[in-house]
C-alpha cells in the first residue's frame, strides 16, 4: 500500500526556496531584463510563498509550485 505524501510545511518550503535562490533570481531576471526588479519580485513571492506554504501537497512539488507563482 502507498502512503500518501506527507504535505509541505512552511519551513520545508522556505528551506528549498533559499537552495534555488540563485536559479529563480536568474530565471526572473531573463524575464524582466533586470537585476534589481528580478531581486524585487523575488522577494515579494518569497513572502507570498510563505502565507502559501499550506497548499503545497507535495514536498517534492515546491520548485514547480514556486515557478508557478512567479508567473
């Protein structure tokens, strides 16, 4: 029988942000062209991420949700 995944708390969530810091930066500032919006949005959805963090079923699912609200 499988067990269904244990949901994602908001300290396994910010956890994986901050490892992929470096790869959302860089893929917002292909986005928008420059560093210091990139830098700007990026630390709005790390907030917004946090108030989130409950809707994650999947803690193997972060950086897809997370590319998802950076969208």
């Amino acid at each position: 029988m499988t067990m269904p995944a244990t949901p994602a708390t908001p300290p396994d969530v910010l956890a994986v942000l901050v490892e992929n810091h470096r790869r959302f930066l860089t893929f917002l500032e292909r986005c928008v062209g420059s560093v210091d919006e990139a830098e700007d949005i990026l630390q709005d959805a790390f907030v917004r991420s946090l108030d989130r963090a409950d809707t994650v079923r999947d803690p193997g699912a972060i950086i897809p949700w997370f590319y998802r609200l950076l969208r």
